[in-house]
C-alpha cells in the first residue's frame, strides 16, 4: 500500500529528512515515533502532498507522490496535528460542505454523514454547532472528515493530542475499527502505551532517519541481540543461571532476585523444549515466556542522546 524510496528534505543545509526506506502493507497500522524534530510530520506532509521532497519518491497504492498528487488526494485522509473548524457551521454542514469539495452527490453526502457520525460516535451531535464541541468531539469529527471519500490511507499526526482519558479510549476504539476495516493507517503520538497497544509496526525516528522499522517484538531483539527470556523459579535460582549460561541460544544472561532474564536467539519452536528441559532438570519454574517490550522504555534508550 504504502512504499518510500530514498525520501530526501533539505532546508537550506538542514537536513530533515536523510533518505528514508519504508513499506507498509495494506490493513496495518504503523506508529511513527521519535522526539521533536524527528522528521515525523515533514513526512506526514510529504505523503499529503502539502511538501515537495527535495529527491526521493513514495508510492501510495502504486501512484507517485511526486508525479501525481492530485490522485493521490483521492486515495488518503489527512488529519494534522492543528486543524480548524468552522465557526456557526453545524455538524452535519460541516461534513456535507467538505463532502461536496470531494465531488460527492447529494445522496452519497447524505449516506455518507449518517456512517461517519456513527463510526465516530457523534450521531447525536449531528445538529450541534461546530465551535461549541468539546476538544475531544472536535478531533473525532475531524477524523470522520478525513474518511469522507473512502480513502485507502490515513495519515493522522497526534489524532489523541490534548485529549481527556475517555476521549483517548474512544479514539483509540474508533481506530481499531478502522484497522478492522482493512484500512491502513500513519499514526504519529506521544502517548506511547497506545501506540504500543494499537500498531502493528514502528518506526523510531532520529535526525530524519529511521534507527528501528518492525514491530514492538523485533526492535526489541535489535537493541538486546534477542527477545527477552523471561524465568522466574521458585528456588535454586543461582544454579539456573549457571544452567542457563551453557545454553548456546541464550545471551546476557541476568538475575533479579527470583527472576531470570536473557537475550533468546534460537527458533520459536525451540521456547517450549527450552521448557521442556529445564523441568526435566528439576527446576521449580513459577513463570516462562517471552516478554513484551515496552515502548517507552525503547524509545528512552534510541533517543536517549538527543
């Protein structure tokens, strides 16, 4: 769905973007990551055709960016990260004025209203005036603006942005909708346990290049030469480490009181004989699993230079 090539930004000797490389298939959600300045947005518009890349190219569903913007404003929702509405315009004028700007019928406006109020839960809305929503109804109707037309990539910067709790978790139920329907999303967000939660694949992003592309699993065993191990043993713990020291699939083997942590380099298929053998040692194991990485804490240690 979604491929860049060698995307390249100069401002002056500032360079923005370093000739980035990325694919993202159709129905994932990837989650750009990275501090300010990063490059994240430069991307963002560049894909929104709002930014000329100095070289490079990106293909969205096969068309160029750069040599055919205009059809690829038929394919993608672009939602910024600052956005305005209209003021003494209601709901439902607002998606049927911007429904017309993308050439649909009065009909398929008036369809169209009735869905996107219902996907993004302002149906009872419909008649309320723009400018008097709270910030969170605002962003949710933003969104369902950047749907009208059926596009097949969204591209949101900071949708969740200054939002209260229950907003994020609406938003948050609004998007995984969105990935159940096949629809492939650009996230970009600070609040990192949501986008740990919600993406299939992250780019961490530093001085306009990516440090780490994959999902949560990979980067981990990137930055740690393996997925973490994880063993917690009720007793003999200190024997189990000297075990696991001979285990020529296992790195960096350290101990934290009962449990047991080491970078795991062999197949999947080799966790549960691991399992296997270590009870059949006669280790008492009380917990065993590969663990989850958690993206604050790699985003911390790639950025932690910054």
């Amino acid at each position: 769905m979604l491929e860049i090539k060698g995307l390249h930004k100069k401002y002056g000797k500032f360079v923005a973007l370093d000739h980035i490389d990325l694919q993202v298939d159709q129905g994932q959600i990837f989650g750009f990551v990275g501090p300010n300045g990063a490059g994240k947005t430069t991307t963002m518009r560049i894909l929104s055709t709002l930014m000329s890349p100095t070289s490079g190219d990106a293909f969205i569903d096969g068309v160029s960016v750069r040599k055919n913007p205009k059809e690829i404003r038929k394919k993608i929702g672009y939602m910024p990260d600052f956005f305005g509405v209209y003021d003494d315009l209601k709901v439902s004028e607002y998606l049927d004025f911007y429904g017309a700007a993308a050439g649909l019928t009065y009909k398929e406006r008036q369809k169209n209203e009735k869905d996107l109020l219902e996907l993004v839960y302002l149906t009872d809305k419909r008649d309320a005036y723009v400018d008097k929503l709270s910030r969170g109804m605002k962003q949710r109707l933003c969104l369902a603006r950047t749907l009208i037309g059926n596009p097949k990539l969204l591209i949101l910067d900071e949708p969740a942005s200054g939002m209260d709790p229950r907003a994020r978790i609406e938003m948050k139920d609004i998007l995984k909708t969105l990935k159940e329907m096949k629809k492939t999303i650009l996230i970009s967000s600070h609040i990192l346990p949501e986008l740990a939660e919600l993406c299939d694949i992250f780019g961490i992003m530093e001085f306009g290049k990516f440090k780490f592309v994959g999902d949560l699993a990979g980067i981990g065993a990137k930055m740690h030469g393996g997925k973490i191990l994880g063993i917690k043993v009720l007793e003999r713990a200190d024997e189990l480490v000297t075990c696991l020291h001979q285990v020529p699939i296992l790195n960096n083997v350290q101990r934290n009181e009962d449990k047991i942590k080491a970078s795991f380099t062999g197949a999947d298929t080799d966790i549960p004989k691991l399992l296997q053998y270590l009870i059949a040692q006669g280790y008492p194991i009380m917990g065993y699993g590969i663990e989850q990485e958690n993206l604050e804490k790699v985003f911390m240690e790639v950025t932690k230079d910054v």
